[in-house]
C-alpha cells in the first residue's frame, strides 16, 4: 500500500447505505487536509468504514447515522441535536466533537474503533445538507446565521473536520504510521467585495434611485463627493498591500440587478473598466458577484456573468454571492452549469468562524446527483463587517 516517494496509500473499506457521502467525507479528511493518497474499496453488505495504514493499523469507524436514515438524510427530521463530547488525549482540544453516534472508543491490538461518527459529522458539515432542510428564512432569503448548527452550539470558532483529521493523523503515528511531512498547506487569500462604487454624477444617482432609499444614497453620494473619497485609490491600495505581503487578491465585482439591493455601478462604467483593467495587469482576479436577483434565477445569473466577462474580454471562474445568499442545492447547480470552478459565499454573514467545519477549499457534494461537484468552496472565515 505504499505510494511513491513522499506518498503515503491507504486502504479504505466503505459499506452501504450511502457510500458515495462516506468516500466524499474521508477523501477531504484523508487526501486533502493530511495530503494521503488513498485506494478506495466498495465491499458488499452494510457495515462501518475501515482505514488501513501501510503498517497494519487500522481505524473503523462506526456507522450511526447513515445505517439508521439511508439516503434520505437531508431532511429537518434527521438534523442533530446535542453534540456529542468524547475526551481523547490525541484530539486537539482534548476532546472529539460529533453529532451522531456514541461515545465509545476502543483501542487495542493495531486497531480502534471509533464510536463517535466523525464520517457522517463531516459530511454533515461540508456538504451543507442542512441549509436544504432548514426551513427559516432572514430578510435577504438566507438560512440564518443562529440557525446554523454549528452556531447554535457554539462550535463556530473550531474547524472539526481538521480537527478529525489532525485525531487520525496523531492516532496513526503514534501506532509508527508515517503519514506526509506537508499536508494541505495554510493559504491566505484577501477576497473583496465591489457592492457599492459611486462614480455616476448626482443625476445619475437620482435616475437609477428607488423613491424610498434616494435620500440615504444621495447623501452617501454627496459625502463621497464632499471628502473626495477615491474609491480606485482605495482598490490600488488594497493590491499594494496584498502585493507587500506575497498574496493574490481577489475582487467580486457586479453586473446586474435591481434597486434596491444591488445596481449601484456597471462594470461598464468608464472609471470601473480602467480599475478592473489595472487589478487584471497587477496579477488579481477580478470575479464575479451576483445580484440578489440572480441567486434565485438562473437566466439572470448567467446573463450577468455574461455581461462582465463581455467587458472583461475574459471567462470568470470564481465567484461569490452578494449577501452570502445561497440556496443549496440550487445554487451549485447554477455555478456548475455556468462553469465556477471556485465559491467563496459559505461563511457567517454577522460572525467570523467556520460554518463548513473547516478552511481548506474543498470540492462541494452535490445532494441532487449524490456525487462530488467540480466546483470547489473555498469557505469565507473572516468578514470585516462579521
């Protein structure tokens, strides 16, 4: 089971029910947060996951949830209640945290089993199955941030699914398992958002403004004006410091929608495409932010895409959601089907932390084909305005 040089290959045995969601859960654990390649084993019959090490050791882990719901998880009756706490020396907060299964852990004789169900955990949060189930709503069509699990519990600030991993990794080598010096490595990358540019003339404003928000964006217009704000020395500045720093920006930039949530620019406008042209010519990526319209309507969120990349002369890969406002598992259909190779919309909208359970970007699952998505999420974790 040895890979090359570098390289460290696991067996791991899956079982029905769901074996598409247990492979995709230990695939982010194993090959993208520790770096391991892995052989992967459909064997018949129900029963739990098993992970072996080159050496001999083995990890089985106990399957709660998915033998008792099947393929019929993503529904509100089926979402967690109290989270499970398990003390464990090698887990990194001295305890491991699931939402389903138990509280045993055996180990003995090159192997343990694991009762808490850390597998059917991550899946839980990465693939975001309970925003399908949850049926509330805020005012901008968003699953709320206190009905997040992960928030209700006050789980918010720890990334569990590294957390799994790292209790692996440790349970692995102390057993002289040899896993990869350099796993997933730390990336900071600064994302912007371009909501709101005033480069129109007080005409303008008035023309495009909604009868009930004109007096608030006049005198935000007028006050931009009166302190000569210079919103593209703004962005220049932003590109300074990320270049000072050795990082590559990126900037959501709009194309659509109506007031009055979204349309304050174009990227048609003279001011923005000299901005956009220089953020292209200094090696950041300009991408694509649609409208609170187009989070719901496919038409209006493949036209808008259009529009920005018939000004930009190039294809947009990346995106995000203006107001984080996603509706999965509507949403990666649309970016999959318009070619978004990369989101950056799954954060907390009123609070840093991690809502997918971990920030590595990882592939999404795609809950309607019950497969993994070419799109990957690369999860917002720190938001100036949280």
């Amino acid at each position: 089971m040895s890979g090359d040089a570098g390289s460290v290959r696991l067996a791991v045995e899956l079982h029905e029910p769901c074996v598409e969601e247990k492979r995709y859960a230990l695939s982010v654990m194993l090959s993208i947060v520790l770096g391991c390649e892995c052989e992967w084993r459909r064997e018949a019959g129900p029963g739990d996951s098993v992970v072996t090490f080159p050496r001999g050791y083995r990890i089985r882990f106990r399957d709660s949830f998915f033998s008792a719901v099947g393929d019929s998880y993503a529904s509100a009756g089926h979402l967690p209640g109290v989270p499970l706490r398990t003390a464990h020396p090698l887990a990194p907060e001295g305890e491991i945290v699931a939402f389903f299964g138990n509280g045993s852990i055996e180990e003995g004789d090159g192997r343990t089993v694991v009762g808490p169900d850390v597998v059917a955990s991550a899946f839980f949060l990465l693939s975001r199955w309970e925003e399908a189930a949850i049926a509330a709503r805020d005012r901008w069509g968003r699953v709320p941030d206190d009905e997040i699990y992960v928030r209700k519990q006050s789980l918010d600030g720890r990334p569990l699914v590294n957390e799994y991993a790292s209790w692996i990794a440790r349970s692995a080598e102390l057993r002289d398992e040899h896993l990869p010096a350099k796993p997933t490595a730390f990336e900071l990358v600064p994302t912007h958002d371009l909501d709101r540019l005033y480069f129109r003339t007080a005409g303008e404003m008035l023309a495009r403004a909604s009868a009930y928000r004109m007096p608030k964006r006049l005198a935000t217009w007028s006050l931009y004006r009166l302190l000569r704000v210079d919103q593209a020395a703004t962005i220049g500045r932003i590109m300074d410091l990320s270049e000072a720093a050795g990082l590559r920006a990126r900037f959501y930039c709009m194309a659509g929608g109506a007031y009055p949530l979204d349309l304050y620019y174009l990227p048609t406008d003279p001011p923005l495409r000299r901005i956009l042209r220089e953020v292209e010519e200094r090696g950041h990526l300009v991408c694509f932010h649609p409208s609170s319209v187009a989070a719901s309507d496919a038409g209006a969120w493949r036209d808008e895409k259009k529009a920005l990349e018939d000004c930009m002369g190039t294809p947009t890969v990346e995106a995000r959601q203006h107001y984080l406002k996603v509706e999965l598992p509507r949403s990666l259909r649309i970016w999959a089907d318009n070619g978004i190779k990369v989101d950056s919309s799954l954060g907390f909208s009123r609070k840093n932390g991690f809502r997918c359970g971990t920030g590595c970007a990882y592939p999404l699952f795609d809950l309607e084909k019950r497969t993994v998505s070419e799109v990957w999420e690369r999860p917002l974790l720190v938001m100036d305005a949280a």
